[in-house]
C-alpha cells in the first residue's frame, strides 16, 4: 500500500458528491477512488456497494475488481519492456522472429512496436463463431487471422495485438503470462491483491460482473475472450485492488522503482510513455499506454501529451502524470449493475475534478519534467491543434439513431427553435413528429421564436410545419404552466446555447426543468457543443442577488459548460430533483470550437449570424444594457461598438494602446437599424480577433467598458451594466479607475471555486 497522506486535500471533497451521484443514477453500484500526489496518496474511500443481490455487501476499500483493459498496461506492456531491457525482445522485430507460424496470413512485418500502439492492422477482437475454448484454441485462431488493414497505416483499438504480446512472454521467457507476472511484477511490488486466477480464499472480496442465475460471476474475467482462453490472456483476465494499483502508479511515477525493488529502468518508463504511435497518427499512444494531457486545471491549452493511462470495460481507470506527481485511479463493476451501467461520467468528472484541483501547468514546467516531448512537439501538428475537424453526433443524433426508445409511448413536449436540428440539417420536431414510437404532442419555444429571428415578446401559436401547438417562453409566461403541460408525459430539450452566462436559453431550460419536477415528468437535454470552447472558463462570477431571467445561476461570463452539464449542475446544485436524463454527444471534445465539429452553423438567435459574433458576445454583451449600440441593427453584431457621442479614433486608439491579447480595433461608423440608437449615426471601432484561444472575451469587455467610462464618464451609464456584467464589486472597481487587469485578478478565486463545482458535472 502506497504511503498515506495524513488529510484529504479540501478540494477532493467534491468526489463523494460525484460518486454518489453516479450511484444514485444506477449508473454504478459502488467505486472505490484513489488519488496520489507527490509520492503519497491523498484520497482514498470506497462509496456504495460492491454487489446489490442476491445480498446487499457494502464496497470497501480493499475490494478486488476484474480490472478488464487495465491487464495491457500493468502486466503485458511491464512484461514486454522488462524483456526488451534484458535484450530477450526488439520492439522492432517482427513477430514472426519469435513465433515463426504467426507470420500466416499476411503477418509476416508485424512486429512488437506495431502490435503495442494498436497499428498492427489487426482485427479488434478474436471471432467467438463457431464456439472454441482453450488457450490453444486461441493462439490458433491468431495463426489464421488475417490483418484487416496494411501495419502502421491505421489506428485499430485491439485485443488480438496484446493476446499476441503475452504469447510472447510465455514463448521467450518459458513462463506462462501469469506466473512470469508474479514472479517479475506483482510480487517485487508487494501487490499482494493481484492475480490472474484469484484463489478461493479471496472470493469474499471480489467485485461481481454478472449476476447468472442467482449466482455470482466473481474470480473469472467478464471479457468473454479471456474467459475462453482460461482466464490468462495479456489483454484482460486482471484482478485488483486500488492500493495495489497505487504502487504501481508510483513505481511509474518513481521512474520504475518501488521501495527498493528495480521494475523497470527510468529510461523504460519515458519511452513506454512517450508518443510512439505513427507521427501521422491523429491521437498519440504510447507503447500500450493511451495519451493525454497532464492533470492541470489548463490542460486544453496544453499539448496532448503529458500524462498517460488506460481505462477498462468493467468501469476502471488508471491515470499517471509525471508533470503533477500525480494519479487518479478509479475502480468500479458497471457491468454488473445492469447493461446501461456507465462509468464513463464518473471517470470524466473525477479526472477534471483534481486537474481543476491542480492549477495551471506551463508548456516549459510540461517539457522540462518530460524533455522527450518538447521534442516530440517540435515537430507535431498536433501541438499546434490538439484535434482535426471531425463529426461530432449531437444528442438528437444520438437519440435519432436509438429510435426515441426511451420515450416509446409516451406523449413529448418538444422546447426548440431552427437550431434544434440533426446533423443531416433536419429540424428536430419534424424528426420526432415522424418517429412512429411517440407522439410529439406540443412545442415550446424560448426567446426569439421558433425561427430565431424575433427581437421582442413572442406570441403561442401553431407550428405550420407539424400543425402543432406552440407555446412560447418568452411571451406572456417565461415557464412552462400546467395548462401547457396537460397530457405530456415528457420534456424533451433540443437548443443551441452560446456558451455566455446571459443566454436566455439556459434559463429557459432552468424553468423547464423545475416545471418538469412539479409534475414530475421526466426531463431529456439533447446535448449539444459549447460553440466557443468548452474548455474555457473567464470571467466574474455572478452575484447571487443578481439572479434574473438573464442569469439564473451564478455562473461566470464564459461558462465553459455544455447545456446537459448546466442542466445536471443546475437540478443538483438548485435541489430541483427533476428525472434529468441527458443525451450526451459522440465524438465531441471540450476543446472544440464549433467550426472544428463538422456542424454547419445554424444561428441561434438573430444577433449570433456566425460563429465570429458568438466569440465576441460574452464580452461585447457585457457593455450593451448601457448607452451604446453594440451592432444590433447592422451586419456584424457584437463586432461593432458605439455611438453618436463617441471619437472614433479616440477610443480605438485608446484600446489597441493597451494591447489586448487576441484582438486590434478598427475605427468604423455604423448605422444600426434596430436597438438602441436606431437609424442614428454611431462612431465607434469593429472589434476584429486576431487569435481566438487568447482571447479573454469577458476581459476585452471589461477594458471596452473601463475605456468608455475612463473616456466619457458624463455619458456613458456605467450602471446600466450592471446586470450585465453580473458583479457590483468589479463595477465598483471599474468606477474607482482601477486597471481592468487588475479586476481581472481580483475575479480569480470566485473563477477558481466555480471551477471546482463545475468539475463534478463535467460529460467530455
């Protein structure tokens, strides 16, 4: 067991609410969680229940999981580069060289580098048709595969490949996997609690995979392949404890020695765990070891290397990050709760949860813990742009693609606008209008109408599309009353949010889903990107006494949240107690602009015409309950700012002098149409972005506000951006003169604790 910790550092508290909210969602039964830091572990509890029938057993931290995956790692990838060291492998031999009948089939040039980064161009899996059994009866099946892509050109997750590798170990070194594994691995690292076949003895410990005929599935592997090959294969067959993957960890971290005990040589560790996959490849591996950025509160701006890990099947996880000094290891038995057991979201928030807790990282702190990846980055296009365009499916996609099952038979409320569409450019009430499992009952419509191009109070009506009744949210009600609900049996929510805390559609969802809860209707979020970065949190957080339809929770400017995250955030944080069900996107990372998902841009309000207007509004936005036109009325909103009483070039040339990062001003006059100052001449700048990721959009609002009222204190009502702007301190500050630099530090710590709540409801 790894050295303990004598206090849990405060900001970990916040796993147990995470955990336990994943229990309660019947998303898991139980996990035990620990977190390592700087050589001792400094969280460690276990939550929930290891088994729920045919009795009720309390999960406790010492539990022994199937840790699936987590086999390729801790025992194959340890194995193969133990034997490398001793010069009895070359990664870069073919496999054939040890085992001459593998090279059948088109085999031949495969070796041991391709099979451990998963570019050996073989199949994902051995078929189970007809039925075999036996370890034999595998490596036979292995002999006749033949490879489904060219070695080296393609990415192809594979078990095949790390069955081959621990065939390797017992060929080379005469030893089965599992007895070489504790003779070399388990037992130098005093990992007492993990086996291949756990005996009998340990039963009463063992987290279950399945439950069969009232009986429990306890010391063979729920991998179905592994259980056929006898329960010793160098892809899955794994058991565990927590504390003894926490050795492990810090064997890793210690650059491959353990309290006296030599695993591997530190310079085994760096190159098992550096990018090794093709320099084409789009995401990097290391030998066997998954890639990703380090355990920091920044680390979407960071290049995607870093830290490495795996998870596994059952519901496990094992993360390591040299950069931090830390691990996070998560063990839980998903597949035994049920088949939509997922602890894909108890991973996610966990793993945000303490980088948030971690603080920032610098790429030079970054390059010198890791050197080899300064030079990896220096020729990687991945460290330029961390993801390539790609597809992103959103929720409606999702949920189009499982038929609506969820709601089969039921009648559905649908609360949409033009924006709600699937990614074939259908809307989403006449997707669902046309699935013959529900019946689309009524529609609902926020701020700015079914076709998002009002600009004031909009009326009910009927759909021509769909002939049905819509009911608006922004007319004579702003929530959904009992009349309107009458006969719906469900809500379902399907809207393109803007990423800026005073979205009026975040609120339209906050009131929908408290009315879903008083009539106790289930409530479905179709979820969908934060168009200007999810990974992204800035701002001043809202005052509390501040709370209107304009901001209902107490949110940063830029939120960095997607709305099925701000509905979770907002049902538990609020204790609305809705059914909340989010139907989460495929393909989606936090760091995603929009243009980067492969969506077309459909605006989701008559002001945000492109993505180019939505990157300026959270700041932009924050001067307009002022005196000033900011576009409204023009081609180009919240790009301009001004108005009659303005010098052009005054106060152009007062913000390009402050050297605002990402962004220079161009004197321009305009002539909005619509909204304040209609039809009258405004001199004012066009706000153009030269960089977008360093951009500070609510920064760059705060110094526009602080140059007007610095500029033209008798005309320009600083006040009137109060509700806006969201903090009466930083107005305060703004009125006192004080460099908006400087307002923005004292913004930090609110900025920090929301950054910590909003780890714990994190999706991607």
């Amino acid at each position: 067991m790894a050295a303990e910790c004598p206090a849990t550092m405060p900001p970990l508290d916040a796993i147990a609410d995470i955990v336990n909210g994943e229990i309660a969602a019947s998303h898991i039964p139980g996990a035990v969680v620990i977190v390592g830091h700087d050589g001792a572990v400094v969280y460690r509890r276990a939550f929930g229940n290891r088994s729920l029938a045919p009795a009720k057993t309390p999960m406790t931290t010492d539990t022994i999981f199937d840790v699936a995956s987590l086999t390729k790692v801790i025992a194959t990838t340890t194995a193969v580069m133990q034997m490398v060291e001793a010069g009895n492998l070359a990664l870069d031999s073919p496999i054939a060289a040890y085992w001459p009948e593998f090279a059948a089939k088109g085999k031949a040039q495969i070796t041991l580098r391709d099979a451990l980064t998963h570019y050996s161009g073989l199949a994902p899996d051995l078929d189970s048709v007809p039925p075999w059994h036996g370890y034999n009866a595998a490596m036979q099946k292995i002999v006749a595969l033949r490879p489904v892509a060219p070695r080296g050109t393609r990415y192809i997750y594979s078990d095949v490949n790390f069955e081959v590798l621990g065939e390797l170990v017992r060929r080379v070194s005469g030893e089965p996997l599992d007895v070489y594994c504790r003779r070399h691995i388990f037992n130098p690292l005093a990992m007492r609690d993990t086996y291949f076949h756990p005996p009998l003895v340990l039963r009463g410990r063992i987290a279950p995979t399945r439950l069969i005929s009232a009986s429990l599935h306890l010391s063979t592997p729920h991998d179905p392949t592994a259980r056929r090959m006898g329960g010793v294969a160098g892809h899955a067959g794994l058991f565990s404890t927590a504390d003894d993957l926490a050795a492990y960890a810090q064997m890793m971290l210690d650059g491959g020695r353990y309290r006296g005990a030599r695993i591997l040589a530190a310079s085994t560790v760096d190159e098992m765990t550096a990018p090794e996959s093709p320099v084409s490849a789009p995401h990097p591996r290391g030998f066997g070891w998954d890639l990703a950025p380090p355990l920091a509160s920044n680390r979407y701006d960071l290049p995607p290397v870093g830290s490495y890990g795996h998870t596994g099947y059952t519901g496990t996880i094992l993360w390591i990050d040299p950069a931090t000094k830390s691990y996070v290891i998560i063990l839980t038995n998903r597949v035994y709760i049920n088949r939509d057991g997922d602890a894909e979201p108890l991973r996610t928030r966990i793993l945000a949860l303490v980088s948030e807790s971690m603080g920032p990282l610098s790429k030079p702190r970054l390059f010198a813990s890791e050197p080899a990846l300064g030079t990896w980055c220096a020729t990687s296009p991945l460290c330029a742009q961390r993801y390539y365009p790609h597809h992103v499916a959103t929720g409606v996609d999702v949920f189009e693609s499982q038929h609506f099952a969820a709601l089969a038979g039921r009648r559905i409320g649908l609360i949409t606008n033009r924006s709600g569409t699937d990614s074939a450019g259908h809307q989403t009430s006449r997707v669902m209008s046309n699935a013959p499992s529900i019946q689309l009952t009524a529609l609902f419509t926020p701020e700015h109408g079914l076709l998002a191009l009002d600009d004031s109070a909009v009326p009910s009506g009927l759909d021509s599309t769909t002939g049905l009744p819509v009911f608006s949210l922004y007319g004579m009600s702003q929530r959904p009353t009992d009349s309107m609900l009458t006969g719906i049996d469900a809500l379902v929510f399907d809207l393109q949010d803007s990423g800026a805390r005073f979205y009026t559609y975040e609120t339209t969802m906050a009131y929908a889903i408290e009315a879903a809860a008083r009539r106790n209707l289930d409530f479905y979020v179709l979820d969908r990107p934060d168009p200007i970065s999810a990974a992204v949190v800035e701002g001043p957080v809202m005052d509390i006494q501040l709370k209107s339809f304009t901001g209902y929770f107490p949110l940063p400017t830029r939120h960095g949240m997607t709305l099925g995250e701000l509905a979770e955030m907002f049902n538990n944080e609020n204790h609305i107690g809705a059914r909340l069900h989010v139907i989460r996107m495929r393909g989606y990372h936090r760091s995603d602009w929009y243009d980067q998902t492969g969506l077309n841009w459909i605006p989701p309000s008559p002001n945000l015409r492109t993505l180019a207007e939505a990157v300026l509004y959270p700041g932009i936005g924050l001067a307009e309950g002022a005196n000033v036109s900011v576009g409204r009325g023009t081609d180009t909103p919240f790009e301009l700012i001004g108005a009659p009483w303005v010098d052009s070039y005054r106060l152009a040339g007062y913000l390009n002098a402050r050297h605002i990062d990402g962004v220079y001003f161009e004197t321009r006059d305009f002539t909005p149409s619509a909204d304040s100052y209609a039809d009258q001449l405004c001199h004012g700048m066009r706000i153009i972005v030269t960089e977008r990721d360093a951009l500070d959009t609510p920064l760059l609002g705060i110094e526009v506000i602080a140059a007007l009222y610095h500029l033209y204190p008798r005309d320009f009502k600083v006040d009137s951006t109060l509700s806006m702007v969201g903090s009466p301190d930083v107005l305060e500050k703004i009125k006192a003169g004080d460099d908006p630099t400087s307002i923005a530090r004292g913004w930090m710590p609110d900025l920090q604790k929301f950054r910590l709540l909003r780890a714990k409801y994190l999706l991607y």
